[in-house]
C-alpha cells in the first residue's frame, strides 16, 4: 500500500500513534475549514461538506495505518452475515425518516436543510449502510444494556431542560411552526446514521484508538478537538462560549460510552439522538425561512457535565486515568 505510514507487513495496530493522531487531528479540522470556506465545494455539497470531510480524513488515516475502520465492534461476531436483518436496518431507518417527514412542519423544514445540507444526504445513506454490516456481522443483543444507557444519557439533558421551564420552541412567534416530536423521529434516524461516519468515525475511533486501550486523558484530548472544530471551522462561536462547552461535555460521554461499550455504534446513537433532540425543538420554520433559537438551556448543560464525569469516573476505574495512555505510546514504539 503506497500510501501507509507504516511499512507493509508491519503489526496492524488498532490504534495509530499519538504523533499521527496528532497530525490527524490537524489535518480533521484543517480539511473542513477549507472544505468550508472553499465556495465551490460549499454550493456543491452545501453545509454538510465540513462534516463529511470529517469521514473522508478519518478513512484515509485509518487504512493508511493498516488499521479497521471500527464502525462495528470487534466482538460477539455473528457465524454468518445475517442477510435479512441487514437489509431490514436500512429500510428501518428509511421508514423512520418517511414517517417523521409526513409532518407538514417536518416535511418544509426539512426539505430547506436538505437544500442548505446536500453533502448530508450522502452521509446519511453512507451510516444507513454501515449499521447494516454492523448488524448483520455482529449480534447486538450483548449490546442491548448500552443502547438503553445511550438513550438514557441522552435523555436526560433535555428532559431537564423541559423540567426548569426551557421554552426554546422558535415557532411560537406568529407564522412559525416547530418540528417537535415529529421532527425528533425524523432527525433521530438521520443523525444516528450521519455521525457514525463522520463525527464519531473522527473523534473517537481514529483519535481515541482501539477502545479496549482507550483512558480518560485520551477521551478528554479527543472531546478538545471535537469540540473545537466548530469555532474553527464555522467561525460562529467563540472559542471560549457555553456552546462550545456543551460539545466539549457531549464528545467526553460520547467518548466514554464508546470505550466502556467498545463499540462506535452505541456512541453513534447517544450522540444521533441528542442532537436530534435538540435540532427537534430549537429549529423552525417562519414565513418560510428557517429559524433556529439559542442553544441548549443551562439545565441541560449541567445534566451533561454530571453524565460526563460519571462516564469519566467510570472510564477512570475500569480503565485507569494515564496508564493506557501510557501503553498506547510504547506500543506505537514497539511497531
């Protein structure tokens, strides 16, 4: 393979070393703000170009490094590819996202972002593929206890939003309209899909590594960069800003669950779903125009620093705070 850094025949690790995640980490977020601020490349792809550079970069490192891709776990492998049940996930999310776009507020919001996000329909058919395999390759069934505390994680924050008074719905000024739980069907099963091949592919299976090796100090370095990618690539909010903070404490749970479960799917689902819940009811459309109302309520931020340190908490016992970072980079220098 002309394009490896490491030399044919090498030990695949599945992790890379800490200097080429590093470099990785750059190249992620330099990809996307050129991507971004490229006008051709933006009116082809639309606003989905930045993220979806996010997968490009991350299966050029990975395969560059003799390693997997990871978008299923390594465990629990099924005998044979279950042919029925993997055809029957796309079909499922696609009827997912039919049944909440029959709303009349889901169907004209989401066919203005659609407009605005071309780039995303291709990373929503490409993650539909990709939980396909991972079904019909592995047996989830021993996975069934992480995807119920994805979900619950998930919602948790925004059902303390609502408990403390959150009103965030935009169209409740005159002539708008919300998408509500309509919208949070819709976006549930597109998001789920999209980030499982560009924010989670990215953040955590190629800068955090093998989960199995993954620590608390590498979760934390990954959520820096996720969290940084949105005020370096997009440029609208401050480095230093509560929406900024809130991405940092979603990619570290998000993070955790993906080292505790060892599987990029589940981190796909917690973080698919709360970004749909908050997508649901904070975007509307008014006098045909789409309205999008300030960020997650400061209940909903606390909730998810309290999750986040419990996942550190946990990662930290089971895992240690630096010893696999440690083992990580003595076992790049033994390759």
């Amino acid at each position: 393979m002309v394009w490896s850094v490491l030399p044919e025949g090498t030990l695949s690790p599945r992790s890379s070393p800490l200097w080429i995640r590093l470099a990785a980490a750059g190249l992620a977020l330099f990809a996307s703000w050129w991507m971004w601020h490229t006008a051709m490349v933006r009116n082809l792809g639309g606003s989905a170009v930045a993220a979806l550079s996010l997968g490009v970069v991350a299966v050029f490192v990975l395969r560059g490094t003799h390693q997997p891709l990871g978008l299923w776990p390594g465990r629990f492998a099924r005998k044979r590819f279950w042919l029925p049940v993997a055809v029957a996930m796309p079909i499922v999310f696609a009827a997912l996202i039919a049944l909440g776009g029959a709303s009349d507020a889901v169907s004209d919001v989401a066919r203005a972002v659609v407009t605005e996000n071309r780039g995303a329909v291709v990373l929503v058919i490409a993650g539909g593929i990709a939980w396909a395999f991972g079904v019909g390759l592995v047996r989830q069934r021993p996975y069934a206890t992480w995807y119920g505390t994805a979900l619950l994680c998930a919602a948790v924050p925004v059902m303390a939003g609502w408990l403390t008074g959150w009103d965030p719905v935009p169209g409740q000024t005159e002539g708008g309209v919300t998408v509500g739980i309509a919208g949070l069907v819709f976006w549930g099963a597109a998001e789920t899909a999209r980030v499982l091949v560009s924010e989670e592919l990215a953040f955590r299976r190629m800068l955090i590594g093998a989960p199995e090796r993954g620590g608390v100090l590498l979760i934390v370095g990954a959520a820096v960069v996720a969290a940084a990618w949105v005020p370096v690539v997009f440029g609208d909010a401050p480095l230093l800003s509560p929406v900024v903070f809130h991405g940092f404490l979603v990619a570290i749970v998000s993070g955790g669950l993906y080292v505790l479960s060892r599987s990029l799917m589940v981190a796909a689902l917690y973080h698919g779903i709360y970004l749909a819940a908050l997508v649901s009811f904070t975007i509307g459309m008014v006098d045909g125009r789409l309205l999008y109302a300030p960020a997650a309520p400061t209940a909903s931020i606390i909730a998810t620093a309290v999750i986040a340190a419990s996942v550190s908490a946990v990662v930290g016992r089971r895992r240690g705070w630096i010893g696999q970072l440690v083992e990580e980079q003595s076992h790049a220098a033994g390759d």
